[in-house]
C-alpha cells in the first residue's frame, strides 16, 4: 500500500505541536516494509509501539523555570552519548542533536533571534582540513581537533550567521593558532601555558549572512573542539552543545580520560542536559552499573551547574538483540530520579534487528547506525516526547531562505572501488580460515591459495566494535592470497591502498598487511605494499624498487592506514597524519594484480604479527578530503579513535 511522503522540515506554525494526523502519516510513512499494512507476515512487536511518554514530567518544570531568562542570556545545555548522540553517519545539519537543538530555538527563542549551530571541527564533513592534522584521546573526549604548522580547517556556514565561538584546551605543548572570517586579517590566539581545558575565543558580531571561517596553525600541536556559529543570538536563546563520544559507554564518561569534560562542563555551568548513554555498555557493563554510573553521571550534571536541572534521559534504538534489559535499565534510573529527569525513547521507531533494517531507510550500511532520514526522525520523536512547542528543525528565516537540505556533498570513496574486504566472517572464534571473498559489488578474487590449515589466519570475533578480523600468527607463517592463475590487470598508478589492522607486537621485524603483485606472477617489481616498519616507523606504504613513505610509531593499536601511489605526490596517511614521498612506479604494468595478505607477493617472507580489519583497494589516487572522510567513516563502523 502506497505511502504519502510528508516532509519532516515542514515549518510549523510557531507555538503549536506537530498534529497528531501528519505525526500518524509520518509513523506510517517510516515504518519498515515488513510492518506495512499491506504485508501479511507485519512483525507486530514493531507494529502499534510508542515510545514511553510520561504522562507527567515534574522535572521538565525545572527548564520552564530557565526559560524566564532566554531572553536575557543565553541558556546552554550539553548532551552527552555515543555515536549516535555524536551523529555518527548523518549529515552535521542533519544529526538528531542539531537538529533537537534548532527545534528548542525554534520553541524558546525570543522574536527576531533565529539561533546557531553547534560543530565538531573534527567533523571532516562540518569542517575541511587540509595539512597535517591528527586527533587525541585525553581531550574533550578524544574529540580534539590537532592542527600542526600550517594546517588549516574551514568551515562555510550553511545558514545566516553572526559570529562564531571557538573552544579550545590550553597547555604547555598546545600551539598557537589564527582565525580568518571571509579572508579578512588573522587574529592570532596564543593558548596559556598552564593546562586548561576552558577555552573560547568569541568572533565580533557580524553583518548577518554566510561567512566563512578558516584555522590555520601557525606552530605544531593546535588543539580546537568545539564550535558554535552563532545567529543572532549573542545574548539569547537556546544551545545544546554536543559532547558526544562514538564508542563511549558510562565508563568513558566517568573514567580519568574524561576529566577535560567535565572541566569544560563546569566551566559552561548549564542549563539543562540530554544523556543518551547505554548501548556501548553491553557486554561491558550490568545493567545495575549502568543504573549506579547513570546516577554518578546525573549528581556530576547538578554539581556542574549548582542547583537542580532538567536531564532528558534518552533511550536510543538498536539492533542488537541484548540492547532491550539494557534500555530498560535506563527507563528505571530516569524514573527514580523523577525530581530531575525525564525519559524519551525513540527505539520503538526503528527495527530491532539487522535483518529488516536496510528495507526501512532509516539505517546506515552498517544496519546499526541512523543515517540521514533516522536521524530526523528520532529528533521529531524526541521533540514529541519533550512537548516542544514547534518542530521546525531548520530555520526558514527570511523566509526566502532555502533550506538545506544537506550539508556540502560527501567526499566520493565510492567510484573506482576495485576490490574490498571485511571480515565479518559468521565462523567460530579462533577459526581457520581457509578463503575470503570480496565484498559484493567488487572486483578481484577469493583469498584462497593456501591449503595449509596451519598456515592459515584464524578468525577473532568482535575484534573492534563487534565485527571480526583475520589474525595473523608469524611464527606459524601465515597468510591468504589469490592463486596464481587469478592474477589480473586490475589497475595501474595512481591507486590507492587502505588497510585497517594493527600489529600483534611493537617489535622491529617487518610484516607485509597486504602486497599486490604483477600480472598473476610473483613479480614484486611492481607490488604496491603496506607493511609494518622493519626499523623505527609504525607503517610503510610502498613499491619494491620504486621507493616507499613511512611514518608513524609502532605501537599494537588499531590504525587507518591509506597509501596513495601517485609519483611525486604519494602519501600515507595513517589515522590523521601524512607522510608524503614518491612512488616510482609509472611503466603501465598492473601494480595490484595478485594479493597476498600477511606475507609477501610469494607468500615466503615478510610473515604478520597482527590483525586486519579491512582491505581497499581503488583505481584512483583519492585526494586528501576523501582520504578524511572515508577515515573517518571506517572510524565510525570500526569504534576507532
């Protein structure tokens, strides 16, 4: 039965609530296929379910009291969560927490004051880097933004602004950094020497329009968090600033790692918060823990602030099937602290299993993370369930305005895809695996040619973020590789090679993570490599005798390593840094023919210590943006930093 689209961004008219007939069509609209009433086999747990809505909400009188002063201040409230808070896999201007955050402007605001956006400048989508640029772990929840000498990070923004603030941590080994508004003259800001995590440097008001704003590092190590562009709403209005984790349970939250937030969260002294926490503690944590550190989380909230504030405890959707004791756990801390939270849950929008998600639209290809369309519709139920006035999620001021609809166009990490694998094999933890195949879609040829079974990799389960990898033991000598018959042409340089793995030891022996060699022979004339460093450097991207680009330390974690062969203007990138060097490597002879994973092109020398995650292999040299953005993308599906 056909479905009426509606649009989500409809404005509607300033005080009411989204009508219950087109809050009808739009459940309607976005349940899966398989609820449909049209569809005998309707999976009726899914079917009819409404989010627990409290009939009353004592504590959301403590954000009415707040409201007496949104026009002479502005009132800031932080939302804490993992990837999905986060908005891992949706468009900046299109993650619930933005868009949760315009939908309060659009509530509370004051007449004639439209309100902001918050940003991630690690965001590579929100902000475009260029130069050599890295992230860490022990700063504002490994959400820092690490900019050396030269580097720069843009941001256009995608409404009428006035200004912008900027949040940044200070410490003896924090460098200095400009900022630039439409190319005007830097203003140079110079980060004190004592450690600090409380930083904001604060634009002048602006003439109203689109601007553009560029940081640009003048020495090594400038460290940038947060931004918010502000639209008329200096000395009013609502923020929600998003100090989302990907990856994060309660324990990131409460462990030492997280000290720098809780600094910036007093520092901010706020008005009310949102906490979506939970789905990164199955399997790590009980359900009574969850409870205890959700209690810990909600003191340290009203310490920050000092005196009693609203927390919208948000219950989240999942397709993990030990995801419902847990969200339950969460519905019954909120209810015990009813003096100061409220629960909203969007889970009953969405699927619970990976089956039925890719029929819905609402999921990313990972089947567990929203995309665009899930993230919208989880901010109109949270809106719904938080009794917001109005659900307009985008402003439309003046009203001849265009709203976007997305933000600029992702990077392509998509054309020119050769070969992929992923590992997510469905077979016994510490298995053999004795073949691989590609990823549908995909050219190249099963990892197979090898019928040794000790001298096969075995298989981890849940090795990062619960998908598995290829363990790979040297001592054993062991690897996969396409049969020699199976060589082909696939590509010649420019190409480029991504490898997501790590070392299973520190140590200096080399260990090929994938060679590809020439025309179904063993030639490694013309193989592109990644390889763990044989000497000081964690990686090595390169071509037996056409030179190499290494860079890093080794060390035994998780890594994003993306080695572009193109001439003078090689690169490897590893996580954020890169290295540059040249590939000589031009004569028109395949440079990825056959490929070995865990030893050279002939399988005889160079055996892995290790683990990998994921193999690319594309036909192209990806430019640095999409190098960023397809890192941050295998970040996100594999819970990296």
């Amino acid at each position: 039965m056909a479905k009426k689209l509606i649009s989500l961004d409809d404005a509607q008219p300033a005080g009411s609530r989204l009508p219950a007939a087109v809050r009808t069509d739009l459940n309607a609209t976005y349940a899966p296929v398989s609820v449909a009433e049209d569809v005998e086999s309707a999976v009726a747990s899914v079917a009819g379910k409404r989010g627990p809505v409290l009939a009353d909400q004592p504590a959301r009188r403590l954000f009415d009291k707040v409201l007496l002063n949104v026009g002479t201040r502005p009132i800031v409230g932080v939302g804490l969560g993992a990837s999905t808070w986060e908005g891992s896999q949706a468009d900046p201007n299109r993650q619930m927490s933005v868009l949760l955050e315009k939908m309060l402007q659009a509530s509370y605001n004051p007449p004639g004051i439209t309100g902001g956006y918050t940003t991630k400048v690690r965001n590579s989508t929100a902000w475009v880097k260029a130069g050599s640029t890295s992230g860490i772990d022990d700063r504002d929840m490994k959400k820092v933004q690490v900019l050396n000498t030269g580097a720069t990070a843009t941001h256009q923004s995608w409404q009428d602004c006035t200004g912008i603030d900027i949040y940044y941590p200070a410490g003896p080994d924090v460098g200095a950094w400009t900022i630039t508004i439409d190319g005007g003259a830097p203003v140079t800001i110079t980060p004190t020497g004592a450690e600090s995590f409380v930083g904001v440097w604060r634009s002048p008001v602006l003439a109203r329009g689109k601007h553009t704003f560029v940081i640009t590092a003048t020495g090594d190590n400038a460290q940038i968090s947060n931004a918010y562009i502000r639209d008329q709403d200096e000395r009013a209005g609502v923020r929600l600033l998003n100090f989302g984790r990907a990856g994060g349970g309660t324990t990131q939250f409460l462990n030492s790692l997280a000290d720098s937030t809780w600094a910036r969260i007093n520092a901010i002294v706020p008005d009310f918060a949102v906490v979506s926490l939970g789905h990164n503690n199955i399997g790590a944590t009980t359900t009574e823990q969850l409870k205890a550190d959700l209690g810990t989380i909600c003191d340290r909230l009203q310490t920050a602030a000092g005196r009693p504030i609203w927390i919208a405890v948000v219950v989240q959707h999942s397709t993990d099937s030990r995801w419902p004791p847990y969200a339950q756990a969460t519905e019954e801390f909120a209810a015990s602290r009813s003096d100061v939270c409220t629960v909203h849950s969007f889970r009953e929008y969405f699927v619970d299993n990976t089956a039925a998600a890719p029929a819905t639209g609402d999921f990313y290809t990972d089947n567990l993370h929203l995309n665009n369309q899930g993230h919208q519709i989880a901010a109109h139920v949270l809106a719904d369930s938080m009794r917001l006035p109005t659900q307009r999620t985008w402003p439309v001021t003046p009203a001849t305005e265009a709203l976007p609809s997305t933000s600029p166009s992702a990077p392509d990490i998509t054309s020119d895809l050769l070969t992929q694998f992923t590992f997510d094999l469905g077979v016994a933890d510490g298995a053999s695996v004795a073949s691989v195949t590609p990823v549908a879609g995909t050219r190249g040829h099963a990892l197979a040619d090898n019928t040794t079974v000790a001298k096969q990799p075995t298989f981890k389960a849940n090795a990062a973020n619960g998908h598995g990898a290829l363990k790979f033991t040297r001592a054993n000598s062991q690897y996969l590789r396409y049969a020699p018959s199976a060589g082909i042409a696939l590509n010649t340089m420019p190409a480029t090679v991504v490898m997501v793995g790590r070392r299973g030891i520190a140590d200096a022996a080399s260990g090929m993570f994938v060679q590809g060699g020439v025309d179904g022979s063993d030639s490694v004339t013309k193989a592109l490599t990644i390889e763990a460093e044989a000497s000081t450097f964690a990686f090595r991207g390169g071509s037996p005798t056409g030179g190499n680009v290494s860079g890093g330390t080794a060390d035994t974690g998780w890594h994003v390593v993306v080695f572009v062969a193109d001439g003078a203007n090689s690169r490897l990138h590893i996580d954020g840094n890169v290295f540059t060097g040249t590939i000589n490597n031009t004569d028109g002879r395949s440079a990825l023919g056959r490929m070995t994973v865990g030893a050279n092109i002939a399988a005889t020398a160079n055996y892995l210590e290790g683990e990998i995650l994921e193999i690319r292999e594309y036909d192209r040299a990806l430019t640095s943006e999409q190098v960023a953005y397809l890192r941050t993308q295998l970040q996100a599906r594999y819970g990296l930093t």
